[in-house]
C-alpha cells in the first residue's frame, strides 16, 4: 500500500467516524480536531483492519504519541514494513 493510499483511506475514515473535513496532514488532532482517547481506540481498530493484522501492546503503546495525520501514516508505513 502506497503513502498516498494510506493518506486517503485515513482522510475517508477520519471524515466518517469524527466528521474531521478537510484536516491538514499536520493538525495537531487532538487540540484542533478534540480527538481524545477514546477515539484513539476506534482509529488503532481500524488500523488493524487496514493492515489485516492485530496489533501487539507493545506497538498500541507506541501509537499513543501520535497528534497528526502524518504521524498516523508513518505508523502505519512502519506496520506495513515490519510485517512483509
């Protein structure tokens, strides 16, 4: 999976599940957006389904210092990586 589809399919479940329109790649979503913990949750679900694996404690824990857009596909590229 590519950056750019990753960015997108986060983008399309952001607007879904948080109605966040438009955000910038670099929004800090927990101050600009009020993206809290709880929706954290909901997001690393999601990723799991995106990436068609669970995820271990060890990587929710580090997925808990993520505030952007990018941070989140970064992430996500490192799952990716790590897994193939």
């Amino acid at each position: 999976m590519t950056r750019d589809a990753i960015t997108e399919k986060i983008l399309a479940f952001l607007d879904e599940e948080f109605e966040i329109e438009n955000p910038g790649l670099d929004d800090n979503l927990r101050e600009q957006h009020e993206f809290d913990s709880i929706d954290a949750i909901v997001l690393l679900e999601y990723i799991e389904e995106l990436i068609e694996s669970p995820l271990t404690q060890e990587e929710k824990k580090s997925a808990m210092d993520i505030k952007s857009i990018s941070q989140i596909v970064d992430y996500i590229e490192g799952l990716l990586k790590t897994r193939s």
